[in-house]
C-alpha cells in the first residue's frame, strides 16, 4: 500500500521520485499525491466500487449488505475528506 | 459477538428503506395485539402502560394508539432530519421509529405477569394501612417494581435505537444532532398524547 503520512511525524508525504521499471530512467522533483491517493485504502476501495455499480447506491447496499442511507454516509464522508484535502492544497498554492 | 450486540441497538446500518418500514410495521402492529391481550397499551413515544381495572380498550383503539404514536414521532423526526439533510428519506425515519418498537414486545410480555386487578387490589391495601397509621407492606409491590424496571429499561432501549436510527438516516454528527433529535421527541410526546387522548 503506498504510504501518505510520514511515519516519524505524521505529516503529509510528497513524491520524490519515479521510475521507468524497463529503461530504468528515473525522474526526481517533489510532486503532491493525487487525491484519491491520500485517501484511506477503505474509502479508496468503495470509490472503486462506486464506479463499478455506475453510481448506484442502491446496488451497493445490495453488494456490500449495508442500508442505503448507511452507503450514503459514507459517500458523504468521502466527499467531506476529498473537500478538505482540496482546500488545503489550494491554501498551499 | 460484538457486532452482534450491536445490531441490538443500531440494526439500521443494515435494515433500513421501505423493507424496514415494511418489518417495523409487522413489530409495531404485534406489539399492539400482545399488548392488547396483556393489558398493556403503548401512547407516545416511547410510553408502555399497565392501566389498572377500567374499561379496557378494544384492539382497534389500541392500535391506534401506537399508531398515533409512531406517526407523529416519524412525523417529528423527518421534520428534524430535514433541517440536516434534504436528502433524508421518509422511508428511512418511518424504519427507524417502527423498528424501535422491538423492546416493547418484551414491555408487551411484562404484562401478562401484572394483573390489573391485582394492581388495584394492592393499592386499596396499602392505602388502608397508611390510613390505620400501619407500616404499608411494601413487598406486595414487588412485582409491579420489577415490572416497571423492566418496562423502563426497554424504553430505555427504543429511546437509544430511536437515536441511532435518526443518526443514520439523516447522516448528522455532533452535537447538533442530540438537541434536535430530544426536541423532536418531547414536542412528538406532547402531540400525541394531546391526540390519543382526544381520540381515544
């Protein structure tokens, strides 16, 4: 699983580097992680499910045998979080 | 076995929407007939009752009685639950107050162990021997006692499920959400005791 927080202080971790695994070129800078990426595996995992049932939450209910209302919590915690971690990039920028 | 208590208190992370409602209709109209047959009727919110000997209510007046109750609470809580979210589902208020009647079948069952008449008779009995200046005999009250305790411990339960059910359906956090969810109950209470007893 990629790591997001440091584990010594906990702050936010940036990207470094990056690899080409077939011509070895590496590339170095300091590049922010995506947002999904700085999710927890959990609400990643249910961002991917929400794709796969095209949006539905009821079909979601139905798959991950919770009420509906209980999946909509989740979405709407999910999108608390996404909000939060765009404004504190933009207070960055 | 921790999830399983759970349930106990919050089924609603799993039952929920008009099956829910569908279920907690079922329960409700139950706890009306067995409350019905045990002499112990249901008004309010969260309110069970053993009423001594009078003329008891039919099955139809009792009925109504917890369905008064019950629409009114998911009356007030929908109205409560708007002001978090517009999204908040009728359906979803209408589960979370029928399933919160599942502790009366048990406040239901306490009845048969409380006979009215038995009530009244050791009420007379008490009251004759404070009145020849005696000690009342306080253990004939033992099982009206433990009888109530139990009742209340139930209310006590559908209270707490009633809670849940709101947190979930509405998706509110915080403290916010305590102070609507008692002002929805205790305007629900007054309303429909005013109602039941107009009614009824």
């Amino acid at each position: 699983m990629l790591p997001c927080q440091c584990p010594s202080c906990g702050s936010q971790l940036t990207v470094k580097a990056l690899k080409c695994e077939k011509c070895e070129t590496e590339v170095t800078g300091r590049y922010q992680l995506p947002v999904l990426a700085l999710l927890s595996t959990e609400d990643q995992m249910f961002i991917l499910r929400f794709v796969r049932n095209s949006g539905s939450l009821k079909q979601m209910s139905a798959e991950m045998k919770l009420s509906y209302p209980t999946v909509r919590n989740i979405l709407n915690e999910i999108i608390t979080k996404i909000e939060s971690h765009d404004s504190k990039l933009e207070n960055t920028l | 076995m921790t999830a399983n208590w759970k349930i106990l208190f919050n089924p609603y992370t799993r039952i929920a929407g008009w099956g829910g409602a569908a279920l907690g209709a079922v329960i409700t109209v139950a706890v009306a007939a067995i409350g019905w047959l045990s002499h112990t009727i249901f008004p309010g919110v969260v309110d069970a009752k053993i009423p001594g000997v009078v003329e008891w209510w039919s099955l139809g007046n009792c009925l109504l009685a917890i369905g008064i109750g019950v629409i009114v609470t998911a009356a007030f809580l929908y109205l409560a639950g708007l002001l978090f979210s517009r999204a908040t589902r009728p359906q979803d208020i209408f589960a979370t107050v029928t399933l919160a009647r599942v502790p009366f079948i048990i406040s239901a069952l306490v009845g048969f162990a409380i006979d009215p008449a038995d009530m009244d008779s050791i009420m007379q009995t008490l009251n004759s021997q404070v009145a020849a200046g005696e000690i009342p005999d306080l253990s004939l009250t033992a099982p009206m006692i433990v009888g109530s305790l139990i009742i209340l411990l139930m209310s006590i339960w559908s209270v707490v499920m009633l809670y849940n059910g709101f947190k979930v359906s509405t998706g509110s956090k915080g403290m916010k959400t305590g102070w609507m969810f008692a002002g929805a109950i205790i305007a629900a209470e007054i309303v429909s005791l005013v109602i039941t007893h107009e009614i009824i």
